[in-house]
C-alpha cells in the first residue's frame, strides 16, 4: 500500500514517522528515567526512615537497660530488697503463697519508698516498677498496685505471664534481660514488653528489679511521620509475625494489641518479614500484609542479646507511580505540542522546497513523454530555479530533451526518404537507394541494411520485377515460348532457363508418349494369353487339391480308429494285469488259510489230549466213588458226566479236525487254480504287448502318410495361391497396361496442349 503512494505523502509520512518516534523514544526514556528516580528517591527516603528509626529504637531499649542497671544500684533500691528480705524472716511468710501486701509491717516497709519509685516511673514514663523476691518469686513490691502485686511468680497464675517469664529468664541470665511483648492480664490484656535485672549485694542477687515497658513510647517512635507521603508507614514485627508497634494505615487490625487479639488477621508474614528476621536488609516491591504492591526496606533490629524483630518502611506503588504517570502525562502533552509545531513547519519547508519543484518536474516530464509518444507537435524546457538534486535533475533532462528533439526531426526526415524508395520498390523499380541521415543508430543501421537489401534483390532477381511478373503470366497460361528480353539478375536469367528446360522435357514427353502407346498395346495382348493360362492352371489345381483332402480325410479317420485300438489294447493290458494281481493276492490268501489250518489242527490236537486226561481223571474219580460207598455216590455221578463232556468234546474234535482238513484240501486247490490263473494272464500279457506294438507300428505308419499327404496337401495348395495370385498380378499388369496406354495417350494430349519451340 505505502508503494502506491506519492511522494510528497511518503517525504511527509516519513518524516513525521522518524519525529514521532524520536520523541516517543526520548518521552519513553525520560520518563523510564524520571520513573527510576522517583522509584530511587522512594528508597532513599524508606531507607533513610527506616534506619533512622532502628538508631532511635536501638537507643531507646540501650536506655532502658542503662536506667535499670543503675537503678538497680541505688540506695533505695538495695534497702527496699534488704526491708523486703528481712520481712520475710519476721513474719515466717510462705514462701509458696502470696506476698502479705495488706500487712502493716509490709505497707510501713514499703511507704518510704514510694515517692522515690512513683517519681521515678512517672519520669521515665514506664508502666510500673517491680520488686521480687529471688528466693520465694514473690512480688514484693510494685508502684502501680494491681493484681500482680504479691502474687508468686513460682507457683502462682502469672508463672507463665510476662512478668513470670522475666523473672526466670532475669534469674538464669543475671544480667538485664528483655522479654518480648506479649498480653498481660493484670494490665486488662494490653501487650505489654518486660525488662529485667538483677540486684547484687556483695555479688551475691538479693532481688530481681523489672521494668513494666508500655508500647506507647515504641509507638511514638514508629509514628513519626514529618516528610511522608501519605501511604508510607514504618511498623516492627516480632518472630511469631505479629505487630509491635501500630500501623498507621490500618490501626484496626494491625495495632499491637488488635494483632495479638486476632492474629490470624493481625499477621505480618511478608516477603520483608521473613526475609528481615532472617537477617536480611534490603529494598524491593513486594506485596503487604493487604496484598497491595508496596516498594519496601526492611532489616533486623537485635534488642539487647534476647530479641529481634524485624523493622519494615513500606509506601504503595501506586503513589509513587503516581507522580511518574503525572510526568508521563505533562510529557505526552509537551512532546504532542511540540511535535505539531515541527510538523507543520516540516510541511511547509517540503512542499515548498521539495514537493513543487517535483512536481514542476513531473509536469516537465509528462509533456515530453507526450512529446515522444507523438500526443504533441513541441515540447518545452523544464524550469531550473535551483541548484540542488532536483535542480540538477531538471538540468539533465532538459539537455536530453534538445538532443531528442534533434534526433527525431533527423528521423522524421530519413523516414521521408524511406518512404519514397518504399513506394518506388511497390512499383517493381528495385534499383532504388535511401539517401538521408540520422544520428540515431537503429534506424541507420536500418538505413544500411534496405540499401543492401535493395541492391542484393537488383543484384540476384531483377532491376525490374515487372519483366519476371509478365514472363511468370506467361508461363501460367502454359505459353513456355516467352523470353524476358536483356535479363541482368539472376532471377530473370533463371526463368529464362527455367523455360527452355520446360520446352526440352515437353518434346522429351510428347517422344515418349508416343512410344510408350506402342508398348501398352502389346503388353496387353500379352496379359491377356497369361491371364487365360493362369486361370485354367488354377482350376485343374483346384480339382486335386479336392482329391488329397479326400485321401488326407480318409487316412485321419483310420489313424483315429488305430489310436482307439491302442487305447483299448492299453486297457486290456492294465486289466490283466489287475487279473494277475488278484490270482496272487488269492495264492497268497491260500497260503495264510493253509497257515491258519495247520494251527486250528495243532489247538484240535490239545482239546483231544485234554478230553483223554479229562476222561482217565473221570475214571479214576469213578472207581474213588464206588471206594467210597454210599458216600461217594454223588461224586460218582459228576465223575460220569464229566466223562460224557470229555467223550463229546473228544468227538466234536474230530468233526472240526475233519472240516479242518477239507478246507486244508479247498485251500490247495484254491492255490492250484490261482496259480493256472497267474499263468493264463501271463500268457495273455505276452500276446496283448505283441498287438500293441503292431497297432503302435501301424499307428506311426499311418501318421507318416498322413504327414506326407499333409505336405503335399500343403504344396497343392501353395501351388494353387501362387496360382491365383500368378492370375491376380495377370489380372493387374492387364489394368496397369490398360493405365499405361491411357496414360500415354494423355502426354501425347498434354503436350499437344501446351506451347513450346519443336
């Protein structure tokens, strides 16, 4: 699309392209820049606050342990412990109960000291002041009386408190010892931080003094807020994630002692939390407590050797980038101002400087275009008011459009002249030449090349077609008697040889014509005696080679009868020796009968032997019974028909032996007969094979005549096509003889139509 438009819009649209973009990017770096600085300078105030308030609470806990310790040295302070000590000696108080505050000794004790104390905390502006026993843990004395005072610290409910714990910790330490903020519930729940130390008497702890430490004087530290922006605040976060120190953006849920209440809506667990009470300081965006993105600087604040927490400065993104959206938009506003101003004044200088004199150029071009292209007569010079690219341009063409000028008024003339040989050359006078001259090369050279052309057709056709046109008409009506008189080119002095060749073969023609009709009437008689030989040639072919099919036919079907004689005597053959076969399977069938006899005979021979024991043993049991008496006369009965089985199995042996024999005598001569048979089909065997060699002899003879016919079957018959086709070549010599004398006659009538020199 950006090709297709002119230049004028592409200078202008490049230009304001390349402006736009060098303030775009010089906004966009400004801006980045401006971005980066006020992100810095938020930093360096974050850091600045958030150092600077570690230093003061740092030195804040450093005092307060210095004004323990040296309080703990004081007069007041050692007597206090010593009347408390010795009290306890007197009243035999209980070192597991609670401390007799409501004793007149204990209050007499007590009263001098109270004015010394009370001031003392009121300066130092302290929650209370405590005094406890080492040995009981009993509370023996506080400025502000509430219901901690006298409790045991040992055995009592506040052992796990605040203040049982700094008594512990104080005591195992012997030094001063902090204890974190945490609810305490003599003080109605209010976290509250503890500051222990030990109170020595010849180095030897008589008492444990504490420090009640109010958050009020942490939070007054962490509040200070001269030079901020209105979403930055500093806050401290102790190791269970829970605030010391109250938020100033959200003081409902993330006050000390809302954080406490509810902690899980009153943590800190943040990216700058975990990472400061690991030790680590440093600046970054990361998200609050709220989920908001802050720029944050964090560290650790150590208190004493028994704390840290961690110390957070924290401002929103939003405002900070807020003020660098505010440059963006003033910078956006300036750099569109100013770049409207460059591009108007950028148009003006183009389309005077650059635009009109293109388009003067243009204009200049097109007329000469026109001027080439033949639209107009005259062409005009471009105007040259400068001396720059386009000036010179402008110059340039204006020397091209002199010499065009000139060329083509050289070319308007030696085309005239080229016409006119043109014209003369359509007249048939090719004997012409152009005379004119240009500059321009093509058409000189077009100029040398007509000349030699015109010269070269003079030179090899004619100098005057017209001659070979009239002698060419001439020659079309078959007139060959004309001749182009004073023939110069090589076209004319051909068609002039041309002719008298014609005239030549034309009396060459007319002399064959004729002799050709003498030859066609005798070769036709000829024909015509060979055609009526060839044809009864043919016939009496014909009648033969019907007699050999017959023959041919005869021998086929009594080849075939041989060939079925032989495929019966084949199967014959295959008959008997099936025949043959089976009287040896039937011998061999005899034999195993013969086999099985002999063995029936010898089992026979056994159940006879054993009928004749059989019988003795019925004997002899017989002749037992009648030994026996009466007693054996029942054994005499089954010895007699034991004997009567023996005696009839003894003659049913017989019979089976007897049968046995003559089947032993059918079977020889079953096997006699068997082996007649055998001989009988090898004689018949023997006779088949001698008949079917002579039906093969004669089968193979047969198909030899039957060869032989086919071959001279075969020889008839090609006797026969060259026969017909010795008739049919008759046939066609007769009609090209026939063709040869017509033809013949029209030469002699061609020639007798024609013109020409005998």
């Amino acid at each position: 699309m950006f090709k297709n438009l002119s230049i004028k819009i592409k200078i202008l649209a490049i230009t304001l392209l390349g402006l736009f973009l060098i303030a775009g990017a010089v906004g966009f770096i400004s801006v980045n820049k401006a971005s980066q600085a006020l992100t810095q300078m938020s930093y360096g105030s974050l850091t600045s606050a958030r150092d600077g308030k570690t230093e003061q609470i740092k030195n804040f806990f450093m005092q307060k342990i210095a004004d323990i310790n040296m309080l703990a040295k004081t007069k007041d302070v050692n007597e206090l412990a010593y009347d408390m000590d010795s009290i306890e000696g007197q009243m035999n108080i209980n070192a597991e109960g609670k401390f007799p505050i409501d004793e007149e000794l204990v209050q007499a004790m007590t009263k001098p000291h109270e004015n010394f104390f009370s001031s003392y905390m009121k300066a130092n502006k302290y929650a209370n002041i405590y005094l406890i026993n080492v040995e009981t843990g009993q509370v023996v004395y506080a400025v502000d009386k509430k219901s901690d005072y006298g409790e045991n610290l040992k055995t009592g409910g506040l052992k796990n408190s605040g203040l049982g714990e700094v008594f512990a910790k104080t005591m195992e330490n012997k030094r001063a010892t902090f204890v974190d903020i945490k609810p305490y519930g003599p003080s109605n729940n209010t976290p509250t931080m503890f500051l222990g130390a030990p109170v020595f008497e010849d180095e030897e702890i008589t008492a444990i003094l504490v420090f009640q430490i109010s958050d009020i004087a942490i939070n007054n530290v962490m509040k200070f807020r001269k030079g901020y922006a209105k979403t930055q605040e500093d806050y401290l976060v102790g190791t269970d994630y829970l605030m010391r120190s109250d938020s100033y953006l959200k003081p409902k849920t993330h006050s000390t002692k809302a954080s406490f209440l509810n902690p899980s809506k009153g943590a800190v667990k943040t990216l700058a939390s975990t990472n400061a009470l690991k030790g680590k300081s440093d600046t970054k965006i990361i998200e609050n407590y709220e989920g908001k993105a802050v720029l944050s600087a964090y560290a650790l604040i150590k208190i004493g050797e028994d704390l840290k927490w961690a110390i957070i400065s924290e401002i929103t993104e939003e405002e900070v980038l807020m003020a660098s959206n505010n440059i963006k938009i003033q910078s956006t506003i300036i750099s569109l101002v100013f770049l409207i101003i460059i591009s108007l004044i950028t148009y003006f200088v183009i389309n005077k400087e650059v635009i009109k004199p293109l388009n003067n150029f243009q204009y200049g071009l097109r007329d000469f275009f026109k001027y080439l292209n033949k639209e107009n007569k005259t062409v005009s010079l471009l105007e040259v008011k400068s001396k720059d690219e386009i000036g010179l341009m402008a110059q340039e063409v204006n020397e091209n459009i002199t010499k065009t000028r000139d060329l083509m008024e050289e070319d308007i003339v030696l085309i005239n002249d080229v016409k006119r040989v043109v014209s003369l050359v359509k007249e048939g006078k090719i004997k012409q030449e152009i005379t004119k001259s240009t500059h321009n090369k093509n058409l000189e050279d077009l100029k040398i090349m007509i000349n030699e052309m015109l010269e070269i057709m003079a030179r090899d056709v004619a100098v005057d077609l017209n001659k070979i046109h009239n002698a060419l008409i001439s020659y079309q009506n078959l007139d060959f008697t004309h001749r182009i008189q004073n023939a110069t080119g090589k076209t004319s002095l051909g068609l002039n040889a041309l002719a008298d060749i014609i005239n030549e073969m034309l009396l060459e023609n007319k002399s064959n014509g004729e002799a050709l009709g003498k030859s066609s009437k005798v070769l036709l008689n000829n024909v015509s005696e060979l055609n009526t030989n060839s044809n009864e040639s043919a016939a009496a072919l014909e009648e033969t080679a019907a007699a050999l099919e017959e023959i041919t036919a005869n021998i086929t079907n009594n080849n075939q009868t041989i060939i079925k004689m032989s495929s019966y005597a084949k199967e014959l053959d295959t008959s008997a020796n099936g025949g043959k076969n089976l009287a040896e399977e039937t011998t061999q069938a005899m034999n195993d009968i013969n086999e099985q006899v002999s063995s029936i005979k010898e089992a026979i021979g056994v159940i006879d032997q054993i009928s004749f024991q059989t019988n003795i043993l019925s004997l002899n049991a017989a002749v037992e019974a009648a030994t026996a008496g009466e007693a054996g006369k029942g054994f005499a009965v089954v010895a007699q028909e034991v004997r009567n089985l023996a005696s009839r199995s003894a003659e049913a042996a017989n019979e089976i032996k007897a049968l046995v024999e003559a089947a032993s005598i059918k079977a020889n001569d079953g096997k006699h007969i068997a082996s007649k048979m055998i001989d009988g089909y090898l004689g018949l065997n023997e006779n088949i094979s001698k008949t079917i060699e002579l039906i093969t002899d004669v089968q193979s003879a047969s198909k030899e005549q039957e060869v032989g016919i086919a071959q001279i079957n075969s020889a008839i018959n090609e006797l026969d096509h060259k026969t017909q086709k010795n008739a049919s070549i008759s046939n066609t010599t007769k009609d090209i003889a026939n063709e040869t004398d017509d033809i013949a006659r029209v030469i002699l009538q061609s020639a007798d139509g024609k013109k020409f020199i005998q």
